[in-house]
C-alpha cells in the first residue's frame, strides 16, 4: 500500500475526528473536572470510557450499523428524552455547587468524585447523548465509507487515534490547572461553566435542537 491508502486517509481522518471531538460539549467538561482533580483511578476509567466508546461507534459506522440506526429514529428520541433529562438535572446540580461552593480538602476539588460516580456518570454521559451516534455512527462512519474499501480502515483509525488523543491529553493534562482551582473561587467558575454547558446541551437536546 502507498501513502495515498495509508497515511493520508489516516491523517484526515484524525483531523476530522479531532474537529468534532475538541468542540465543548458534556464529556469534555465533565472530563475537564475529573483531571483538575487529579486523581488517576478515577480519570482512567473515565478517559478509557469515552476513548473506546467513540472506538467502538466509529467501527460500527463503517460495518454499516449506523444506518440501521438511522432507519429507526424512535431510539434515537428515547435517547434524546432521557438525555436531556439526564443532563438537566446534571446541570441544576452543576449550578447549586456553583453559588454555594464548599471548602476544598487538600489536593482535591471541594467535593471529590468517586470512582464510581464517575464511571456511571461518564456512561451516561456518553451513551444517552444521540449526538454521538450522529457524529460518530452517521457522519464518521459515513465519510470513511467514501474513501474506498481499503482507506475506509485508515481512516476510522485516524479519527480512534484523535479520541484518544483528546481525552487522555485532557483528562491527564488538566491536573496542570490545580494551582487556579486551589481557591473555592475557581470551582465556582468551572461548574458554573458546567451548569451552562449541561443545561444548554439539556435544553437544546429536549427540544430537539
């Protein structure tokens, strides 16, 4: 194989799927929280969660399972009605530690997520936002269909290689922001952030935006 079937389909694709990834949305700023808090037992499993879980989709929108789900939008509302609510109540919670921030506990947040939560929370996170079946499953899986039988793989590998990328670089690379959320101040302006981004994404996905 040449570099036209190999590394340049693998490098749009990585250019593609970082595009889409990096914009701000629920995964990241919840995974943005999980690294400023800087505990690895806990952003591991959240990171692996939305590296694989983007792996996986990618896979099965090149297999051509992404228009199966296309064909049947009814589990896509169910997805988008529990979505929503699920990141509504997210962000009314966001937005309660935002105006009532608490004392910080040393090299922590002011209130520590554990591991648990956050692996339940980053599965939901991920797998009730419909707009990761459409980004990943239809319009990834989509666009590496177009370049041919062989570059297709490439491809989906790029746009792998870019979740991977992203989520380790965001979630391990957040711890270098403690210094600034040393103070209850700084929470009260990530969750803040938080709230208006889950309550944004929350109301945008209820109604269908």
């Amino acid at each position: 194989m040449d570099l036209a079937t190999t590394l340049l389909p693998s490098l749009l694709g990585f250019g593609t799927g970082l595009a889409l990834i990096v914009a701000i949305g629920a995964q990241n700023a919840y995974v943005l929280r999980l690294g400023i808090e800087g505990r690895t037992r806990t952003i591991l499993p959240a990171v692996l969660i939305c590296s694989v879980s983007d792996a996986a989709l990618i896979f099965a929108g090149i297999l051509g399972i992404g228009l199966v789900v296309e064909q049947t939008p009814v589990a896509l509302i169910v997805i988008r009605v529990i979505g929503a609510a699920f990141l509504l109540t997210y962000g009314v919670f966001a937005a309660v530690r935002a105006f009532r921030p608490r004392t910080l506990v040393a090299d922590a947040s002011p209130i520590p997520i554990s591991t648990p939560v956050a692996v339940a929370t980053m599965l939901a996170l991920t797998w009730l936002n419909p707009h990761v079946y459409l980004d990943t499953l239809l319009f990834l899986g989509s666009v590496a269909n177009e370049q041919g039988e062989s570059a297709r793989w490439w491809w989906g590998g790029g746009a792998i290689t870019a979740s991977f990328v992203w989520f380790f670089g965001l979630g391990f690379g957040a711890r270098h922001l403690r210094r600034f959320f040393a103070r209850p101040g700084s929470w009260r302006i990530l969750d803040g952030f938080i709230a208006v981004v889950m309550l944004s994404l929350g109301a945008g996905m209820a109604l269908g935006v």
